[in-house]
C-alpha cells in the first residue's frame, strides 16, 4: 500500500524533474487519493480503455497530470516508462496538462481551472439520462459514476459555481468531486484570496459533504469516498493534504509549480524508505494494481458484457438504439426528416432552427441540450421533457443562467457519447469562450447554437449586439463557425452539424426574418461558399452571409437598374470553403475579378483574405428598432449600391 503510493509520487516527481518544468506539489500530496480511489472503487480496466459503463475520472487539476501519467503506467493503461520520461516534450503521449484522445485513459482535456469538474456534470448528466431510458428492472446497462479530483482554484473559478449550482439542483447523485485541499495556492496561502465555508456552501446547493481530515487516512477517506455513492445528491468530499509532503517546501506555494531536483528527490527517497532509482518502480506496485483496480476492472467489464448479450436478446429494440448511442452512430434521411424551404419563405432563421431541431432530436436519440433562459427567444430545446431528478428520461436542459457552465456541460456530454447542443445570445457566447476553445481541441463534435447574430437585434442595443464575435469564432482552430443565410440554409447547417464527427459546430443565427430568394443543394452549401446567383459579364462580386445575403441580392437588382452586374456569393462558413481545392474556389472568386465587396454586420477583420473592400462594422451598435438600427448603419440595398459604385 505505501510502495504503490511512493511509487505514483516518485514516478510524479521524477517526471518533473526530467523536464524541469512541472507541478510536484499536488504529486506528493494527492497520491493516497487517487491509489485509494483506483484500487478500491473505480471501475474500469485498460482491457477496454472506452468501455462504456466504466467509471469516469476526470483530473479537474489538469496541472497534475505527472500523477495521473504514473498512476495511469502502474495501472496497466498504455503509457511506458519511457513516456514517462517524455514528460511535456514534443511529441510525446504525456503532454503538460491532460489532452484527451492523445493519452490512453484520459477522460477530459482539462487545465483550465474549474473546466474538468463542470465536464463532468456533463458526463454525470448523461450517465443519469441513459440510466432511466435504458436500464430494466433486471438488467443494468448503465451504472456508473463520474469522479473528478480538483484543488482550491477549481472551486475559486466562476465556471465551477456555475455547475456545481446546477448539478446540485438535478441532484446528480453519482457525481462525486474529491477536494484536494491543501490551503496553497499559486500566490500564497488560500486565507489570502478565500474565506469561504466549503461545508455550508455545499450544503447550500444542495450537495453532500463529506470531510476527510488527513489525505493519508485511507480508511477514512474510502468510507467518505462510499458514503458518497450511497447519498441521492453529488458529494463534495474535502481531503485535507499538504502540498509537496515530504519536501523541504512542503506546505508552501513554492512547491506547487516548479520542480523539487534530482538531489533533494533522492534525499526524499531515503526519508520514505523508497530504495528504487529514477524511473524505477517496484513490482509490488505493479502486482498491487493488478491485484485491485483490474482485477475488478476486468470482471466488471466481463459481466457488463453477458448482461448486454442478454438486454439484446430481451430488448432487441432498445438494444439497438442504445448501441447507436455508444457507438455514435446514427442514420437519418435528411430530405424526408427536416423537408425544404420554399422559394419566397420567409422566417427567422432561429424560428428555423425552432422547427427543426425537434424532429431531429427525434430521429437522433442521442441528442440532449437546452438554453441558457432563453428557450423562448432562441427556440432551442430538448425533447421528452426537462430533465430533472424527477424525470431524468428529459432531453431538454434548463441551464438556467449560467453560459459558462453551459458550454463546459455540452463538452461534457459529447465526451459521454451524447451529442450535446447549446442555445444562447450570440453576445453571451464571450462566457462561453473557455470551453468553445475546448470543444475545439478535443475535437468534439459539440453543436453550440446562438441567436440574435447582430446589431439587428435592436431595442436591447449595443450591450446585446455582437460585432467581434464572429472574427474570434473564425479565428478558433478546429470550429467550424456556419452563418446561414435563410431557411434553406439553416436545416443544411443543423444536418452538417450533426454529420461532424471530429469538430464542433457554431451555428449564428438570425432575430429577424429573412427570405429564401434562391435555393442551394447541400453539397454546394457545405463547401462553405457558393454562387448564389449571377449576371452576365459581371465586373464585380458581393459576398456576404446570414441576413445579408438577402441585402447582396436586393443590391444586385438595384445595380443592375443602372447596368452594373455583380454575382452575389454566399459564405456561411469561411472554414468549410478554405479546405475546398484551388479549382473551386477559383471558380466561386476568379482572380480575375478584383472588385470584390464583402458584407456582414460584424468587424471586418476576417473577410480581408477573400476581398480587398469590407462593408462590415467597425464600431459597437445602437439601441433602436431594427430596422432603423440597419437603415442608421447603413446596411440598405440602397447604402449597399452606393458603396459599390464609388469604389
């Protein structure tokens, strides 16, 4: 027992140390914690690294990662000693901060404080849907927990109260958060930044709480760690740690971040009566694992297994449908599913949204998600209810306030094999920013829906109007950002959106009412430009998206009065069209036409790689009705032609 746990903090320092570059501090301290939790509780096994009931353990405190690559070798996942010693170098499996699906094992990309414990409310609130749709009063084919490990700054950040709040009021009773508090943090004591009762705030939300006075008790904290699978609520369970235990700065800040060296890690390998080199562990560690954590693994898996032979056998259809969600996959006949939009339809493309989304979710059983308070203005919602305590068979999430949280609960979903989706104000998707980034770079095929795309949204003025929002979404690796036009345009946006397997989706849509002057097939619509519609021997080109395509036309009708003839070009999504070839984009934007005017109510920043003339907006909006908000800024076909002709 103590030569397993010596064995995860040496390996955690010897980590850092070869780096020289690392955090030792939560390595000395958190290692009881996550040997305890592996070899006596968490069910899963390398066996089958994605076993789909397997317990869930995310690494809130990302910077702690040398513990979990060590915990993770010993453990049998497939991380070598010589990853081992790649510690945070190019191109290695053990990167500084957890990134998930480069690292056998790991749940979450986590490191951004506060981020890993609201994934996991996500993942906690799948576990909790799927349990109620799918598991039979003889057969369990859902039946598992989510833990996550966090320290003092993930419960300081704002996102973690946000869904802590949030998981309290859906009673996730198998989300379970292990504490590990050590009162440092990076500047200095806690007491200098925090005063905050952990008990009584947890209470507060209703959630369990649990208090384990010295993070080496391993009795202590295995029954608080089975207390809180026992309770109906999530658990907080507090471990009271020293930082970098055992070192000459134990207790101190100036052990959280930086490396403790080779010399005074061989001193503490003497002090613990750990007689093994750098990079070495003992068999007994090994053996210990094997003994535990897979043995149970392994037999857990096992009997998951024969239950799920007999739940098909028993339950064929829902089999079916519940294989759909684990293995991701899904077959929809989009023509019949969503319909089309007539020529001369016109609608908010947020009311689009509105009535398509249900039947898509329908058709998709694996679909969940919900807004921000804002259902009844962005329209996107669940099917089969709101998922509460009560009716966790709900799709539909009432988020309440709380954007932040919201973003990070998506991610959290789609890591769960759900495919989560978000409704919101384009304004707000700047606190939603943090886990935008992540859904990007753990390559989630997350759909973020917002409405209310630009300064047409009016009377609520420039606090609500988005201007530089879609420069930072576009500027996102990895995020593809759509701003459909129309009707036509937005059931091609939602379909590609769900067809995205690797890469998460921002739909940007409208308040307002736009028209479907022209119709677009769904190939030509997902290469992310296309003509909408020409003239003859045109001399110049209009590109716009969203609501401006429909003011491109009007302009092209407007100057071909005067005998001026542009084709007008839609682009809902500048990163589908910069991965099309050479041929086709030449063929949409000729080289040989250099009069080009891109169009759109936002900053212009983006739009300057496809034309050298932007009629975009440089400055915050206006609080005024709509149409009088536009027709102040300019954007009228009018304005439009105007600018055109003195170019």
């Amino acid at each position: 027992m103590d030569l397993s746990i010596n064995a995860l903090r040496f390996l955690g320092l010897d980590q850092t140390n070869e780096a020289n570059s690392g955090h030792p501090g939560i390595v000395l301290g958190a290692a009881p914690v996550v040997y305890e939790l592996f070899t006596k509780h968490l069910n899963a096994t390398p066996k089958k690294s994605d076993w789909f009931d397997r317990d869930r353990f995310v690494l809130s405190a990302g910077h702690g990662s040398g513990l979990l690559y060590a915990l993770y070798h010993i453990a049998g996942y497939d991380i070598s000693m010589d990853d081992l010693k790649a510690f945070r170098q190019l191109d290695s499996i053990t990167p500084g901060h957890p990134e998930y699906g480069m690292t056998d094992g790991v749940e979450a990309t986590t490191g951004p404080l506060g981020q890993g414990i609201s994934m996991s409310v996500g993942m906690a609130i799948a576990e909790a849907n799927l349990r109620a749709r799918f598991n039979k009063d003889d057969l369990k084919v859902v039946d598992h927990y989510t833990y996550t490990l966090c320290g003092d700054g993930d419960l300081q950040e704002g996102v973690t109260q946000e869904a802590m709040s949030l998981a309290g009021h859906l009673g996730l009773s198998r989300l379970i958060v292990l504490y590990d508090s050590n009162d440092i943090q990076l500047d200095g004591p806690t007491k200098d930044a925090n005063s905050e009762n952990m008990k009584l705030k947890a209470e507060a939300i209703n959630w369990d709480y649990e208090l384990v006075e010295d993070a080496n008790d391993l009795k202590a904290l295995s029954k608080a760690i089975e207390n809180a699978k026992a309770s109906d609520k999530p658990t907080l369970v507090e471990i009271k740690s020293v930082i970098g235990l055992g070192s000459s700065l134990a207790g101190t800040n100036d052990v959280h971040g930086k490396p403790i060296g080779k010399e005074e890690t061989d001193q503490m390998r003497k002090d613990f009566d750990y007689p093994y080199g750098a990079f070495e562990a003992p068999k007994e560690a090994y053996e210990d694992f094997k003994n535990t954590f897979l043995k149970r693994g392994d037999s857990a898996l096992a009997k998951w297994e024969e239950t799920l032979k007999t739940y098909k056998d028993k339950y064929p259809k829902d089999y079916e449908t519940f294989m759909s969600i684990v293995e991701n996959r899904f077959n929809v006949n989009w023509d019949a599913l969503i319909g089309k939009a007539e020529i001369g339809t016109s609608e908010a493309t947020r009311a689009t949204i509105g009535n398509i989304l249900p039947k898509v979710s329908e058709a998709i059983p694996s679909m969940i998600g919900g807004s921000a308070d804002l259902a009844g203005s962005t329209k996107v919602t669940g099917n089969d209810g709101n998922f509460t305590k009560e009716n966790p068979k709900g799709r539909n999430i009432n988020f309440g306030v709380r954007e932040h949280a919201m973003g990070a609960i998506v991610n959290g979903l789609n890591l769960h094999n759900m495919r989560g989706f978000s409704g919101g104000f384009f304004i707000f998707s700047d606190y939603m920013k943090p886990a935008l980034r992540l859904a990007s770079l753990q390559h989630l095929p997350a759909t973020f829906i917002f409405t209310h795309d630009s300064v047409a949204v009016g009377e609520d003025g420039p606090t609500h109007e988005p201007i530089e929002q879609l420069s930072m979404f576009r500027a996102m690796p990895n995020m593809t950002t759509i701003r459909p036009a129309n009707a036509v345009e937005t059931r091609h946006a939602l379909r590609f959106a769900m067809e995205s397997s690797s890469t998460p989706t921002s739909l940007v849509l409208t308040r307002q009412g736009t028209e479907v002057i022209e119709d677009v097939s769904y190939e030509d619509f997902q290469k992310g430009a296309y003509i909408v519609r020409d003239k003859d021997d045109f001399e110049g080109i209009l590109i716009a998206t969203g609501s401006e395509v429909e003011l491109a036309l009007h302009a092209q009708d407007e100057l071909a009065k005067e005998g001026i003839n542009v084709r007008v070009v839609s682009m809902p999504s500048q990163e589908l069209f910069n991965q099309q070839n050479a041929t086709y984009k030449q063929k949409v934007l000729p080289s040989t036409v250099q009069k080009r005017v891109a169009v759109e109510l936002g900053a212009p920043d983006s739009w300057y790689r496809y034309a050298n003339n932007v009629y975009a907006l440089d400055r915050y909006g206006l609080s005024a009705p709509g149409d009088v908000a536009l027709k102040a800024l300019g954007f009228t076909p009018d304005a439009l032609k105007e600018y055109y002709r003195s170019l």
